[in-house]
C-alpha cells in the first residue's frame, strides 16, 4: 500500500502508468516524444503525475537516448537517400564533421536547432538540395 499523495489533489489513488509517445521539455527542446518506457504514479483523480527524483532523472536519461536514437535514424535515412558522406551532410546543417560524427555516435547531443534541420532533411526531400551551401536561392528563385 502507497502512502504516497497526489500534489495536485490530496487523492491516494495512484496508479503506475506507461508515459511513452508523451511530449517532455528537454534542455533546449521545446517538446520531445518520448519513445522509451517510463512509468511513474498518476492520479486517478485529477492524471496528476508523482515523480520521485529518481523517477525525474531517469526520465532525462530516456529523454536523452530518445534524442539519440532519433537524430541516427535521420542521420541514416539522409545518408541512405542522399547517397552522400557524412561530411557532405556536416556542410548542410553547418556543423563540423567532427561534431556530426560525435552526433551520430551518441556521445554529443545535438542543440534542438541541429536536430531540428536533420528531421527536415530527413522527411522533406528537397530541403537537402536547398540547404546546400553551394546552392543559390536567388538564381534558383528566378
Ligand atoms: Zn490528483
């Protein structure tokens, strides 16, 4: 028996529940999916969540393999489609390869404004030809 209390409203009612596919701030991300399993007490009454410090600093850990795992599938799904080399790509986002590959290795996380341009690149096609620095939009444009 919990003799634990929800913050919010008092209720004792707390179940342990699964928070995957929930959107969480994450240092500079405004919103990231989460896509690991993290189960923390939740009201019945009023869906309050009671997180332990336990609780809150295994959720930036599976914050942070989240980030991870998303940025080597974009990083592989632009390399695949692109048919290009990683440096190709480093010149793209404005990165040096140093970082990219530190990126894709998982031992850096890339700012919110890096991973953000690897998920365009990802999903929309003719981004990576507009985001090329040899690319010239206005010549292009006309
Ligand atoms: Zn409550």
């Amino acid at each position: 028996m919990s003799t634990k209390r929800c913050g919010e409203c008092g209720s004792k009612n707390l179940d342990l529940k699964s928070q995957i596919g929930k959107p969480y701030p994450w240092k500079d991300y405004p919103a990231v999916f989460l896509s690991k399993d993290y189960k923390v007490l939740e009201c019945a009454q009023c869906g309050n969540t009671v997180e332990s410090g336990a609780d809150v600093a295994n959720l930036s850990k599976l914050l942070q393999e989240t980030v991870i795992e998303q940025t080597q599938t974009f990083i592989e799904m632009i390399l695949t489609r692109e048919g290009c080399k990683q440096a190709d790509l480093a010149a793209h986002l404005g990165v040096s390869p140093e970082h990219l590959s530190e990126v894709k290795s998982g031992r850096k996380q890339p700012s919110f404004q890096t991973y953000n341009f690897l998920k365009t690149l990802a999903f929309e096609n003719r981004s990576f030809r507009v985001s090329d620095p040899q690319y010239n939009v206005l010549k292009k444009a006309i």
